[in-house]
C-alpha cells in the first residue's frame, strides 16, 4: 500500500505543468483600429492567464508565456489553423521582448 501511495504521489509531481494554448477568448476591441498586437493580462478563461490577439490574426486566442517552442502546446480545442511559436509579439511598451505563445497559421486554414 505504501509502495502504490508513492507512485501515485510521483505521477502527480511528474505530471506537465504546460498550460494549453489556444482556445477561443474575448478582448473588446470595439472601435479600435488594430495595428499592433494586444493582449489582456490576467486571461481568467485561460490556463496561462493571457488573452492574445496578434497583429495580423482576426482571432484572439488563449496564450501563455514560454522559453521555447516546446512550451507551446496546443489545446484540444484550438482555433490556430496552424502550430504555435514562441515569439515575441510586442515590441514596445510593457510587454516588449516577453515571450509569448504565437499562432503561427497554415496556408490550409479552412
């Protein structure tokens, strides 16, 4: 018994941490011309508390932020059409140089 209670003890403290990328998630931005980036910190719809549109995207997604692309783990739900990078999509203000999660699309986006 003791042996089975460490194991599952050891699944959890193993278990990723990563959180998912994303999902569908609201910023209004209602009568603003978009020509940058913007974000809303803390997301509280998102497991890595950001709400991202990037410049370019029609959609904001959750995001997260990272040190490499393998932190950038797509949720089951995604609504990326392509793979997530880790970039830096701010390059002024309070956000510059922050590595963030970045939906990179495909050219076969349905």
């Amino acid at each position: 018994m003791r042996s089975l209670w460490f194991s599952a003890l050891l699944l959890v403290a193993c278990s990723d941490s990563t959180p998912h990328v994303g999902n569908y998630c609201y910023i209004d931005l209602t009568g603003v011309l978009l020509v940058q980036s913007v974000a809303s910190i803390p997301a509280e719809d998102c497991e890595g508390d950001i709400c991202l549109k990037a410049s370019g995207d029609d959609r904001s997604m959750c995001s997260a932020d990272c040190e490499s692309d393998a932190d950038c783990i797509a949720h089951e739900s995604s609504t990326c059409f392509g793979q997530f990078v880790c970039d830096t999509p701010f390059d002024v203000g309070d956000l510059a140089g922050r590595q963030m999660c970045v939906c990179v699309a495909s050219s076969s986006s349905p």
